[in-house]
C-alpha cells in the first residue's frame, strides 16, 4: 500500500478499496506509516470528494484495529450508544444503568464537551471524587461488577482517531460526514460491542441543525456500523430546544438524579427509553421486541434499579458510596443563583439552543480549547419550554454563576434566546425520524 496513490486516487475521483482506506486508517496511528503533510491531503481529499460506502468502513476498521481491541466474555448482549452532541443532553447516564439492569453489558467509552455541546465525563467529574480516564482493565473490572461503566477511551484504543482528529481540526475538515462517521465509529467498535444505537440531533443546538443533514449522517453512521458486523440502528432527535430542563455540569447531574428516581425529566426519560428499546430489541442475544423492552426499561427506572446501578457505578470510579442519598447536597453549587424573568407576557415560541449551551460556556461551564478547566458548578436550570405560557414573573431559567458580572451575562443572553409570543405554538416533536438499513 501507498499513502500518496491512495490521496491521488480520492482526489482523482477514483474509486478505493476498503482494503486501501483499512489501511490507510491503521497507518494513521504511525507517523512512519503517514507522514503529517499525507494525513492533511488525505482529510482534505475526503472531504471534498468522499470515500463511498466501502471506503467509510474499511476507514472506520483501520482506525477501530490501531490499537486494543476490547473482548468480553460475560452473559447479557453487549450494547452502546452514542449521541452527535446537544445542549442539556444527559441521556447516557439514565441510559446505561437502564440496560444494565435489564441484563445487557454496557462498556460506554465517552467523551469531553467542546464548543457548546456539553461531554458526559465533564458531567460525571462534577460528582466529587469520580475518575473517568481508567485503565483498560479497571474498565473490564466495573463493567463485571456493576454491568455499566462510563469512562473515557484509554490511550491504546484507537488511537489513529486521535491523529486524525487534531488534523481534521486545523484543516478545516471537521465537518466532513465520512471523517465523522470514522472518527465515531472507531472508538465504539474498539470497545467489542454488539450492537449500537445513535442519537442524531436535529435542530439550532445541534451539530447538524438541518434535519436532512442529520438524516444523512445518521443513514452513514447505520450503514457503516452494520457492515463493521455491529448492527446499529439510529433516531433523529429534536434539539431545537435542551433535552433536559439543564444545561451545565452539576445541574446536569441533578437532572439525572430525577430522571432516575422518578421526580421529573420526562422528555429526558423518554429519548432514553426509547433508545434503549432500539438497542435490545435490534439484538439477537435479547430476544426482544420494542414494545416489552421499553416497558422492562422503564420498570428498571421507576423500580430504582436502575439508579442502584449508576450509584455503584460512582462508587467503583471514585464517587460517594452514598450518591443516592447524597447527590442534593454533594454536588457543587454556584456562587450565585438567579432568577431571569422575561419581559415580557405571552408564550415561548423559539428558543435559540445554541445560544443557551454557549452562555454556559461563557460562564466557565465549557469549554472553547480542549485545555480550558471547566467549573462543574456554573450553568442554567429551570427551562421553560416552547409552547409555554410565561408572564413577567415567571422564570425563563434560573443562571447559576460564579462572579455578578457572569450571572448578569448570562441573565441577558438567556432573554435573547427566548423568543416570547401572544399566540401559542405547536410543541416540535421529540422523535423527528428512523434510520435502518
């Protein structure tokens, strides 16, 4: 194999093998293998001219194979999720003790937030104590002992993504669907899964805001997996507003925690239900169709077997062993809690999502370089949501910040974002589309 015929090729238009793009993807992990200036070429010929079908899987394996692959010899299916990134979107952590709690294996390799889409281990950390960067085995440990663990990847699985990633970001190829689709992919499949579901945001907080765009990455992500032998299904879910009624870190957390024990969070409840219902019953190893999965999940929740498995979890990574009980108190908590009051009556009929998710980061709740330290505490809380009747004396959201002149910030840009109206609108559906192949 040639790193340069194998550029001259995708630029060229001609087609490549899976073999050639497999190889390719393993050799990124090897600066021996690609030089720094044939990785720049390769990102941008991809971006401008595609793969193909069989290319994005043959990538997608060559990165997956470049470092550990995970193998797990335990009763129950082995399942993951991933999501494409929103504001106020927690749903991994009611997620993966769900599953887990009906039988399932969940090994969640997650990750960091960057821009203003929040990352689940930032969500995690503010719980004190947890540690989310483990070894592979302290992996394999909590996983046997509780059947879930959300950490992030160790240095040794796939670190070719690693690689392309940084590159992806300094030629300006990030939103290259193909890369996308490898740099996703790569990771979960390393964790030795056996089935997968994606949570493909559509909407102004998403990454791909235009549904038909998230429709085409979702339809890449499903017929990728698949042909790596891991079936996947996808939903298209609306984030046209947050999916929680938070969007932070230790707010996250609270929500979370009512999601898990019942209190609150419906919509929040219901992505994750459903998307567990696609994974166990797209399984073979659950013999299950939708309708009965959906129904043991959600007895897992309102049972509280599910939140038993989350607190252990916490505990075996370093959280209280107590964090069922302990989570109203223990979690870090803002300077400066307020109310921001609308100015005026009527309902909401928009909500600038993005707008929202980049106030936290201003606020110190996220980040802009991958280097930046996050403050758990800060964030908003207390939603309204589109379709809402409002008047001058209720909340928009409550602003939890460190500083005045933060929360005073904050106050302004949450007023900005909503949008009040006399007449009321209709609430935007929460499950936009189905992607199979």
């Amino acid at each position: 194999m040639d790193a340069a015929q194998i550029i001259g090729k995708i630029r060229t238009r001609q087609p490549v093998t899976a073999a050639e793009c497999r190889w390719f993807g393993k050799a990124l992990a090897e600066q021996a293998g690609v030089s720094d200036a044939q990785a720049g070429a390769f990102a941008m010929a991809v971006a401008m001219e595609g793969l193909g079908a069989d290319g994005r899987v043959g990538l997608t394996e060559g990165m997956r194979d470049s470092g550990d692959m995970l193998r797990w010899k335990l009763p129950g299916p082995v399942l993951d999720k991933h999501s494409t990134g929103g504001v106020g979107d927690p749903v991994s952590m009611v997620l993966a003790p769900a599953l887990a709690a009906c039988g399932a294996v969940v090994p969640m390799v997650s990750g960091r937030g960057l821009g203003h889409t929040g990352g689940t281990l930032d969500k995690l950390e503010a719980i004190p104590g947890f540690v989310s960067t483990v070894s592979t085995s302290k992996l394999q440990h909590v996983v046997r002992e509780v059947g879930c663990a959300i950490v992030g990847a160790s240095g040794q699985v796939a670190p070719a993504d690693r690689r392309l990633y940084a590159i992806r970001d300094v030629t300006s190829t990030v939103d290259s669907i193909d890369l996308i689709t490898a740099s996703i992919l790569a990771k979960k499949l390393a964790a030795g899964i056996q089935g997968l579901v994606l949570d493909v945001k559509a909407g102004n907080g998403a990454i791909m805001q235009d549904p038909a765009q998230a429709k085409r990455l979702a339809y890449s992500l499903v017929e990728v997996a698949s042909g790596a032998g891991c079936p996947t299904t996808a939903l298209i879910t609306d984030m046209s507003q947050p999916l929680a009624t938070a969007a932070g870190n230790a707010v996250e957390m609270r929500a979370v925690m009512e999601a898990l024990s019942g209190t609150g969070q419906k919509r929040l409840r219901e992505v994750a239900l459903a998307l567990g219902a696609e994974l166990l019953a797209n399984s073979k190893q659950a013999q299950i169709d939708a309708e009965s999965a959906w129904g043991m999940l959600n007895e897992a929740i309102t049972s509280g077997a599910a939140m038993e498995r989350f607190c252990r979890m916490v505990a075996y990574l370093g959280g209280p062993t107590d964090f069922d009980q302990s989570w109203r108190f223990c979690l870090p908590e803002a300077n400066i809690v307020r109310e921001v009051l609308p100015l005026a009556t009527g309902y909401v009929r928009s909500i600038d999502t993005r707008a929202l998710g980049l106030a936290v980061v201003e606020m110190g709740g996220g980040r802009r370089r991958e280097t930046d330290k996050i403050d758990p505490s800060v964030g908003l809380s207390g939603f309204k949501r589109i379709g809402e009747a409002v008047d001058k004396s209720t909340p928009l959201a409550m602003v939890h910040a460190a500083t005045e002149e933060a929360a005073a910030k904050a106050e302004r840009a949450v007023r900005k974002a909503f949008q009040i109206g006399a007449a009321k609108v209709a609430v935007p559906p929460l499950f936009i589309d189905r992607i199979s192949v």
